[in-house]
C-alpha cells in the first residue's frame, strides 16, 4: 500500500513541475515579447510631431 502512494506522490509531483515549467515557459515569452517591443520603440523614427509642410 505504501508503494501505491508513494507512486501517487510522485505522480502530483511531476504534474505540479509541468504546471510551473509551463508557468515560466510564459514568462519568459511575455519577456521576449518586452524586449522586441523596446528595440521596436528605440529603433523607429518618431513622426508623431513632424510638421507635413516643412521641407
């Protein structure tokens, strides 16, 4: 009986493992997704402000 439960054990263990793996598999795409958005903010041209009758 106690093998029985120790393989249930084991078992919940490894689900609650796959949970926060998933878990910070998410963080780490929302942190990816951060990052192309601050290289896109920095790298672009500004054209809010520009004047369309100059120049």
């Amino acid at each position: 009986m106690s093998r029985l439960d120790a393989g249930g054990r084991r078992k919940a263990a490894l689900i609650h493992l796959l949970f926060i793996l998933r878990s910070l598999e998410r963080i780490g795409d929302l942190a990816v997704n951060v990052g192309e958005e601050v290289v896109f903010i920095e790298s672009v041209p500004d054209i809010r402000h520009e004047d369309p009758y100059e120049g």
